[in-house]
C-alpha cells in the first residue's frame, strides 16, 4: 500500500529507519516511522502493533452535505466489553439503523486507522476557504483514558478520505448506503 503523508498528502514519504536516517524507496509493508519530505511532518505507528481496538472506544463520523446528490449521515461504532455496535442515520435516506460488527473487523479497524491511514498525523482541520457552502464533515475517536481525536472539514479532506470510506464499506454494504457518493 502506498503511503503518503496524512496530512498533506505528499508522496514523497521518506521511512526512517532505526538508526534515526531517512531512506527513500524502501520497503513500507513493516510499520515504522515516516517524514513527509514536502511539510516536514513525521507520522507513523503510534503506540506498538497490538491490540489497538482495546484502547478505542467510541468513533464517530459525520458527513454534512448541502450538494443535491449528497446526503447527510452519520455513523457511530461503539465498543463494550462483549458487543462493538454502530448506529447509521440519515435524515435524508429516512435511514436509521442499528448493529453490531464482528470483534475480528473492529481490531482490524482499529490497526488501520493507526498504522494505514496514521489518524494521529491528520490535521485537525481541513478547511477549504475556496468554497463556501459545501460538505463538512466531523471525525470523533474516543479512547481509553478519555483522551479524544477530533477532525473537521469543509470542503477540504484528509488524504486519506477514501481510505477511511473503504474501510468503513462492510457497514455502509450491510445497510445499503452507495459510500461513492462520499468518496472525492
Ligand atoms: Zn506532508
């Protein structure tokens, strides 16, 4: 998979390797440490490889949008001890349902939104002062210890967008949501 920098999206991504240099075309299917050669910005893995579904509790996603082909939704996965079960509602789908997704998803989850699209590289907002009205957006992950992550957005998206769409297909398939009209 190709990475690039998760908060500006630069391809020039360099991985840094133990002894602290930075190596360009490297093999990047081992989690590690990267610099975006464009911002400046080191990303990478943020707390060791296992077990990240324990540390998150809640996710939070909304997308708000005033284009005709754009609906509004809104999608919460909650994770209990035994149960990890999302809500999905759109006002403008008349939609509203609730289930739950296997453990085996949710950690997978959880590992890529760390590792794949380096959640806590992202900007905390991604704002396009272009365009005035459009679709905004909001991405809550709670986690243990009531440490949160927040992101907006208007008209702006993290580079790794589609991705978090993609990552997210098995429910938006379940429930019978075209995620496409999200993608950018
Ligand atoms: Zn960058």
């Amino acid at each position: 998979m190709d990475v690039v920098c998760p908060k500006c999206g630069s391809t020039k991504v360099m991985q840094i390797d133990y002894g602290g240099k930075l190596e360009m075309g490297v093999d990047i299917s081992q989690n590690s440490a990267f610099k975006c050669k464009a911002c400046k910005q080191k990303f990478g893995t943020v707390c060791g490889k296992s077990e990240y579904s324990s540390i998150v509790k809640s996710f939070y996603l909304s997308i708000n949008g005033v284009y005709a082909n754009k609906d509004v939704i809104a999608l919460k996965i909650t994770a209990g001890d035994n149960v990890i079960k999302y809500k999905i509602s759109s006002e403008k789908l008349g939609l509203d349902k609730k289930g739950a997704v296997s453990a085996d998803y949710w950690k997978s989850f959880c590992f890529s939104l760390f590792n794949e699209l380096y959640l806590t590289g992202w900007k905390s907002n991604f704002y396009n002062p272009e365009l005035l009205d459009g679709t905004t957006w909001t991405l809550d992950v709670t986690l243990e210890k009531k440490h949160a992550l927040s992101y907006r957005g208007c008209n702006g998206y993290p580079p790794y967008w589609n991705r978090l769409l993609s990552l997210l297909s098995p429910i938006f398939d379940e429930t019978g949501i075209n995620s496409t009209i999200f993608t950018v």
